[in-house]
C-alpha cells in the first residue's frame, strides 16, 4: 500500500470522478485508475461501485476512507516534526484572546517572540471566550488565551499565571483608607459595582468571587472594557475590580487601587488548544514565549 495511493483514493471519493481526481492530482487518469484497482486487489474488495458516468463509494470504501484520511494527517505530521528538527522555523501561528487579557499579556509576548523568531507571522484575533472556544474548534485558531477553567472536553487548557484582583474605588472613597490594611467583603457590600458586560468571562470571574463571600453586588453600570470602568470610578459612579495585570494602566488620577484581605481573589490565565489540530511548530514555540513571559 502506496502514499500516493490513499491520495489517489481520496481524491476520488471527494470528487466522485477519476477525470476529476487525476486532474487534481496532475496524474494521467489510467495511471490513477490503475493504482485504485491495486489498492483494491491488495484490500480484497471494491472501493467504488462504476456505474456509468457515475462513482458511489462502497461500504468498504466508506469504512476505509478515515483510514486513509488518518494515515496521511500522521504521515503530514511526522512531516512538520522532521521540519522542526531541522531547524526550519517558519510558519504562522492564529492567536486569540480575550479582552481582559489581550492588553496587557500580548505587548510583551508578542516583541519577544518576533525577536526569537522573525520568520514566524502571528495574526491576533481579540474576542470574547465562547466566540474564541467556536474558532478553535472550526480550525481557525491555533491557540486562545483565555480564563481558566473552560468547558468541553474537545479542548487541552494548559494554566500559564494567576493574579489576583484588586478593587479600584474613587479617589476621596472612605476605603481608600484601607490601602495598607485591605478591604473585607462586607465593607463593599452595599457599594455600587460597574461590571463588565455579559458574555465576559471576568464578568463570571467577579461573580463567583461574590458568591463565596456571600455577597449580593449592586450593579449601577456595566460597561464593555476596563478602561470605561475606571473612567466611571473616577467619576464617582462606583467600585469595580481588576486584574493586577491591568492595575499598572490605570494608577490614575482619580482613582485608588486598593487590596482585597486574605485569601486575595484571582483569576487563571492559560493557553487553550483543541485537541484534534496538530500542534505546528510555529505554535509550539509561540507557547514556549508565552510561558517564559509570564514566569517573569
């Protein structure tokens, strides 16, 4: 059993046409004709049903199609790895990321990473978690930067850093008093809270993190980014919560950055992959960049 067999053999089950499948795999049609009946003989049955102009696959051939579809996806793997050992790194890599991350994590990854490898392209797609899990799982990322715990057992996450999350209250707020100290949860109880709007996975983050406390928060205003929190919080609209990565773009004025008492609220930031892609090499050594960044 040849390579270019299963191709060959393939490509007439996609096309449903020798004519067609020898013109995709620039071969002479008898040739390919002649190699389909090989495979034939060697697996003792039919492959295709010629009925006139027309081409059905067969119950074997059904059967043997994923087969050969997964024969050649290993074999193209072992192809990419054997390009890696040699050193040939080229390629391109589909990232994506969440808002609340895509900020502050990626302007420090990304120089990095395009000094380690300049031959490798990143394209970056920023959006909202269950938008960024559809698009690993159609294929069109590679990795997704993402909060950590996720849902569906079709994907690898692997936990890059925790932070913790730190309450921005207005500039005159009684609490900023309690800077050195910490806040408790029941001295935010009753405070107006500016959140993230739905569909933000540090929406849910902030949640959870009032129903361990056993707290209820009063939602004044929910906006679609950090920056407009913060600018509603030094207005006076209100409380929110931040990542720490986040808190060094906003040491404005107008607002303070005051910790939460032990144990300190976080949030897990990791890499998530689906587990049917190949991993690339470009991909791999994206990741390697992205775990020593965030071990800084």
């Amino acid at each position: 059993m040849e390579l270019h067999q299963l191709r060959y053999f393939l490509a007439v089950a996609r096309f449903r046409s020798f004519t067609r499948a020898a013109e995709h795999e620039h071969v002479a049609q008898p040739s390919l004709s002649q190699q389909i009946r090989k495979l034939e003989d060697e697996l003792g049955g039919r492959l295709f049903d010629r009925l006139g102009r027309k081409i059905a696959v067969t119950p074997l051939g059904a059967r043997f199609l994923e087969h050969a579809r997964r024969a050649l996806e290993e074999v193209e793997g072992a192809r990419h790895e054997a390009t890696e050992m040699l050193g040939l790194r080229r390629g391109s890599v589909a990232l994506g990321a969440i808002p609340t991350v895509a900020p502050y994590l990626l302007p420090r990854v990304l120089p990095a990473f395009r000094k380690g490898h300049p031959h490798i392209s990143v394209t970056v797609r920023e959006d909202l978690t269950n938008a960024l899990l559809a698009q690993l799982a159609g294929g069109e990322l590679d990795l997704a930067l993402l909060s950590l715990p996720v849902r569906g057992s079709e994907y690898e996450a692997v936990t890059l850093y925790r932070e913790a999350m730190v309450l921005a209250v207005p500039q005159d707020h009684p609490l900023r008093r309690r800077a050195g100290r910490g806040v408790s949860g029941s001295e935010v109880a009753r405070e107006p809270f500016l959140l993230l709007k739905d569909g933000h996975c540090f929406r849910d983050d902030v949640f959870e993190i009032c129903t361990r406390a056993r707290l209820s928060p009063q939602v004044a205003f929910e906006g679609g980014q950090f920056e407009t929190l913060v600018a509603m919080v030094a207005a006076g609209a209100g409380i929110t919560l931040l990542p720490e990565m986040a808190c060094v773009h906003f040491r404005r004025r107008g607002v303070r950055l005051v910790e939460l008492r032990p144990p300190r609220p976080t949030r897990t930031i990791g890499f998530v992959r689906a587990k049917d892609k190949y991993l690339t090499p470009a991909a791999r050594a994206l990741i390697q960049v992205l775990q020593e960044t965030c071990a800084k």
